[in-house]
C-alpha cells in the first residue's frame, strides 16, 4: 500500500512538473524549453508504467498469500479491485502528459 501510493505522488509531482514547463512554454516557446520537455515526458511514461506494473506485482502478491491461507479460494472482487487500482499511476501519468503536450502544440503554434 505505501509503495503504490509513493509511486502515484511521484509520477503526480513528475506529471505536474513536466505540465508546469509545458505552460512556460506556451507562455513563452525557446528550443531549451522544448528539448527539457521531451526527456520529462518519457520519464512520466516510463513512472506511469512502473506504477502500473507494482500495482499489478503487489496484487498478485496479495492473492497469493490469500491462496495459500484457503486454497482454491480465490477472491475475486480483491483481484478486480487490485488491477484496477493498479491503473491508477497510469491514468494520472498520461492524463497529465496529455494536458503538456497539447500546451506544447499551442505554444508550437505561437513559435512557428
């Protein structure tokens, strides 16, 4: 539970930093701006992917030791709602990249 919430405020702050530049950027476009955006937003991606992966890596611990407590029973409603909290780090991530790259496109368009 502490390692999925660390990730999520991580890829949170990293989100926000990288859409923090990005609206620098509309207000203002430079090249400099633009090449520090590009490596901040593959580090997003690649956090994003990171949060979904531990979130599905502890699920599936968890089951794990629910199984080895009964075996056979398996909880479904603990493994559906595991995955889908395993989502969240990558809903934040890309809805935040979503919103940087579209002020990028504006401020790509006030450049040009």
């Amino acid at each position: 539970m502490i390692i999925g919430i660390a990730v999520t405020l991580f890829i949170l702050l990293l989100g926000l930093f990288t859409v923090g530049v990005s609206l620098s950027f509309l207000v203002k476009p430079t090249e400099v701006k633009l090449a520090f955006i590009r490596p901040l937003s593959v580090a997003t991606t690649y956090a994003s992917i990171v949060g979904v992966v531990s979130g599905l890596a502890l699920t599936l611990t968890r089951i794990s030791w629910e199984l080895e407590g009964s075996p056979g029973a398996l909880n479904k409603a603990l493994l559906l709602g595991g995955i889908s909290e395993s989502l969240v780090p990558s809903i934040i991530g890309f809805a935040l990249l979503t919103v940087a790259w579209v002020a990028v496109s504006f401020g790509m368009r006030k450049h040009i």
